[in-house]
C-alpha cells in the first residue's frame, strides 16, 4: 500500500517522521510519498498529482489562520470524487505555540502522531471507528 502525506510549509510542526513510524508497526508492506508545499492553498494541486501514485492520501496541516480551510476542505472533495482516492483531511487550528517548552512540544506531537495514525489505520480497517456513538452518564 502506498500512503502520500502532504503538509504546507506555514504549518506549525512536522510529523510525518512520527505517522510513519506508528504506521510501521500496523501495516505491512507500507510505501510513503511525502510533499510539503508552500501554502495550505497549494495542497489541493499537491494532492491531485499525489492521488495518480497512491492508494490514499492524507493532508496535514496545523495552521494560525482559518482563510483558506473551507475552501481547501472543498477542493480536496472534489478531488476525491474526480480521481477515486481516499483524501484524509486533518486540518487543525495550531495550538503548539501555546506550550511552554520542549518536553510539552514533544508530547504534544506523540499525541497527534498517535491520533493521525489511528484515523488511518480505523479508515483502513475498522470503519465503525466512525460511527457515531453514544455518550453514557
């Protein structure tokens, strides 16, 4: 299986040296292909090269200003449904300027490596991983 990662230059952190070696352990025979592009708006013509070569995609991306999120979740759909790959899309608002020093950043990134990883190995082989659930009190 081959998985293309891409992120933009402006996001606040690299992980894929993290997902990569989560996804290791999991899932056999792995291949990756991974691309940083300058912008977040540069991702969707990333992704659309990417989509030829791989059997799913995901889009990384931890950013400060929201601008260009709405439109780039829409055009990675678009994508999707021209070109039959799966896009993953983690798109979150940065929180890693917050933390204090370089122990906090460094749990911080495990902790969202491990939640990446899990998105792509539920996506992969559990689907009911999404399902809806309820909460119990």
């Amino acid at each position: 299986m081959r998985l293309g990662l891409i992120s933009d230059s402006q996001s606040s952190v690299d992980l894929f040296s993290l997902i990569k070696e989560k996804l290791i352990q999991d899932i056999a025979d792995l291949e990756f292909e991974e691309a940083f592009v300058p912008s977040l708006a540069d991702v969707p013509f990333k992704a659309f090269q990417m989509a030829s070569n791989t059997d799913l995609v995901l889009v990384i991306s931890f950013y400060s200003e929201t601008n260009d999120v709405t439109w780039v979740k829409e055009k990675l759909s678009e994508i999707e449904i021209k070109t039959g790959v799966k896009i993953l899309k983690y798109l979150q608002e940065s929180e890693f300027g917050e933390l204090l020093d370089e122990d906090e950043l460094e749990a911080e990134k495990e902790l969202e490596a491990e939640k990446v990883a899990k998105l792509i190995h539920a996506y992969l082989y559990d689907l009911d991983y999404f399902k809806p659930r309820t909460i119990k009190e």
